[in-house]
C-alpha cells in the first residue's frame, strides 16, 4: 500500500533562498561561467529581478556580429551546454 506525501510550501523560506548572497554568488558563477565560454562579444549581467525579487543572471550579445556568431553557429547556445 503506497502512503501519500504532503508537501507544505512556505513562500517565505522560498523567498529567502531565492534573495539570499549565496544564491547570487551560485548565479553569478554560472552567469560568468557561460560568458567566458561564449567569448568576448558576450556580455553577462547579475540582478535583483521584477516582482519575484529573486537573482536572475543573463548573458547577451553586445554587437552585430556577437549576434550574427549566435545566429550562425549557436555560439551562446552552445555555451550553456
């Protein structure tokens, strides 16, 4: 006979693990991790992020041909592997 779990979440504890320094820290070294391996015509950023309040990390194109290197090849895609 199989017992069911109940799981209880509380959005506060949530909220501190998503807003916390560690987690920014985790992020910002994927964030830059994924940059590097992009190259330099990829920019990666960190930040405090909308009605979430959480860390959010991106990495973009910079210039034209950062996105023609994206469009061509995958190059940023193929970095977040």
């Amino acid at each position: 006979m199989a017992s069911k779990t109940k799981l209880q979440f509380i959005d506060k504890g949530f909220q501190d693990i998503l807003s916390s320094a560690g987690t920014k820290s985790c992020i910002e070294s994927v964030t830059n991790s994924i940059q590097t391996k992009a190259g330099p015509n990829f920019e990666g950023e960190v930040s405090y992020y909308g009605q979430g309040h959480r860390w959010m990390g991106f990495v973009h194109t910079t210039d034209y041909d950062s996105m023609k290197e994206e469009s061509e090849n995958k190059t940023l895609t193929k970095a977040v592997r």
